[in-house]
C-alpha cells in the first residue's frame, strides 16, 4: 500500500487526535488526507501551497480544532486550520535565523509549541488560541543552547517537559516554564565516530524514552534508578539510523529508518520489539531510502517516507 504525491516528501505525519487524518508536507505544499480503515485507503481532503521545502510538521492536540504545524526551509514556521470550511490564511512564525530542525505541539497545552534550530535557540512560541488577536509573535520564550537540536518532544503528561537531542550527542530534559534542565545524558559518550540522530518518548509510557545513536539504539528509564544508564540496548543493523518512533498502537514496538545505504543493507527500515531486544527487518522496502517515519495512532500501520511516495507497512 502506498500514497503517490505530486511532489518529492519531505515528511508526513498521523494525527494522535483524529487517527482518520494524515498530513503529508513536499517541496512546496502541505496536503491533508482522510484515512478510510475498511479498504485502507486515502483521499486528498486538504491542500496549502508553502512555497518552500517542509522541514517538520505536528498535529495539535485538539480533534475538534485540529491544527498543522509546519517548519519549513524559508525560516518560516505556519499554522494552518485543517477545519475544511476555513478558509483563512495561516499565521505565520518568524525569528530563527538558520535552518529549523524540528517544530512539536504541547500535547496537554495546544496554547503551545516549540520549535529548534541550528541558530542553537529553543523556543516556545504561543499559539493562535492563547491570546486571539493579541499574539506576541516576535516574543516567543527563547532558551540559548550549547549545541543545535535537531528534534524535540513534549511530555504526554506534563506540559512543562519537553525532550530534546543536541548535535553534540546530548539529550536533555527541560523545564520550560522553570527554565530548568531536568536530566542530561549522553549516549554517545563512549562511542566515537557516531552522532544521536534521533530521540522519542513512548506514547503510553512517558517514563520511557528510546535514543538512536549510529547503528545502536537505547531505551532509558526515568523512574529506574541509575536513570543515566539504559534499561536496554542494542544494534538496529543499520549502518546509521535517521529517525525513531515508538508505535502507539503496540508501545513495546519501536521503529528505526537509515537513509544511508550499503552494499550489505537488505533494509532500510527496522522494528524493535523491546520485550525481546530482537529488530525485525521490514519486507518490500530493499534498498530504499527512507527519510522520515510515522505510526498510526491506534493500528499497527507504519509509513515512511520514499520519494514522492508514501509506503505503509502492517506490523
């Protein structure tokens, strides 16, 4: 099963709110689709044109006004309403000064979202619901950083905790609104030649974050003591892993994507059971580079991205 679309994908993600609702960002516009489950099919609901490569996107938390959040290459982060009988044009985000890695809706909070950037600048940015016509669009809390971070996560419980990983191999646990670092590690502390490339929390068990650090990934647990060491570990065999993401529909599965190939990959995609520490390798995906991944909110249906397609894969 697949998605064809009418442009090279940057990347796509399920809403956790509405799991009929996909969004789907190219090189130049953002579409929504409309998940049918009895075929598992999808049709073209919504559509905006940007302008400029999507770099990230997040859905908001509310299914009955839902929100799409998109990063993209122009340095310019957009709101767009997904309600089909608005019509008004998005509100629009300025202030980073280099390439945004990643943006994140509060998943408690949808007055919220942060965003990261090379400018090594993490901000809170107050979203178009807060404060109505008043929006302090050019004052977003912003906290410097030591490194740039290249992805980050809001706790699914605290609105106040957002997960993020530095280009330095650190991954930090941030009070936002204390302005406090909560917990720092390094992964790759005693690995050389390897970057973190990636961090998730667990959906259903926020304690839980996995970390993918070359062709290793780790599973860390908040409420185990020594909460620096992994609970669990392991190689994905890949050669080195982009992007992670736990399944909502079975949290004790993580998926792991490579857009790096070698002669001895079969694969570029791989699931981790985490009950037996065993990847699976992804069948009908050889040799293909995948760049992004999401998982559907309540099936065992994971996407990636190839192209300007979008393969989906049971699990």
């Amino acid at each position: 099963m697949k998605v064809q679309f009418s442009e090279s994908i940057q990347t796509a993600e399920f809403s956790a709110s509405d799991p009929s609702l996909l969004c789907i960002a190219g090189f130049s516009r953002v579409a929504v689709f409309t998940f049918h489950p009895k075929d598992l099919s999808f049709s073209e609901s919504l559509s905006f044109y940007i302008g400029s490569p999507s770099t990230s996107i997040s859905w908001s938390p509310s299914k009955h006004s839902p929100r799409i959040l998109v990063a993209s290459e122009d340095l310019k982060i957009r709101v767009f309403d997904v309600n089909p009988t608005n019509s008004t044009p998005p509100e629009v985000y300025m202030g980073h000064t280099e390439y945004i890695n990643a943006v994140a809706y509060n998943l408690t909070d949808s007055n919220y979202f942060a965003s990261v950037s090379d400018d090594k600048t993490l901000r809170i940015w107050p979203s178009p619901s807060q404060n109505s016509q008043q929006l302090l669009l050019d004052d977003p809390v912003i906290m410097h950083l030591n490194s740039p971070a290249i992805s980050l996560q809001f706790h699914s419980q605290n609105s106040s905790f957002i997960l993020f990983a530095e280009r330095d191999g650190g991954i930090r646990l941030l009070d936002w609104k204390q302005c406090q670092i909560m917990f720092s590690v390094y992964p790759c502390a005693n690995l050389s030649g390897v970057r973190v490339s990636d961090c998730c929390w667990n959906p259903v068990n926020p304690k839980l974050f996995a970390v993918v650090v070359g062709s290793k990934w780790l599973v860390y647990n908040l409420g185990k003591f020594p909460i620096h060491l992994p609970q669990s570990e392991g190689d994905t065999q890949l050669p080195e892993s982009s992007c992670l993401r736990w399944s909502p529909a079975k949290p004790s599965l993580f998926a792991v994507a490579s857009d790096i190939l070698n002669q001895d990959s079969a694969s570029s995609v791989k699931v981790v059971d985490t009950l037996n520490l065993i990847p699976q390798v992804i069948t009908g995906n050889k040799q293909k580079r995948i760049s992004h991944l999401t998982w559907h909110p309540t099936e065992p249906l994971l996407a990636g991205c190839y192209g300007d397609q979008l393969l989906f894969w049971k699990v």
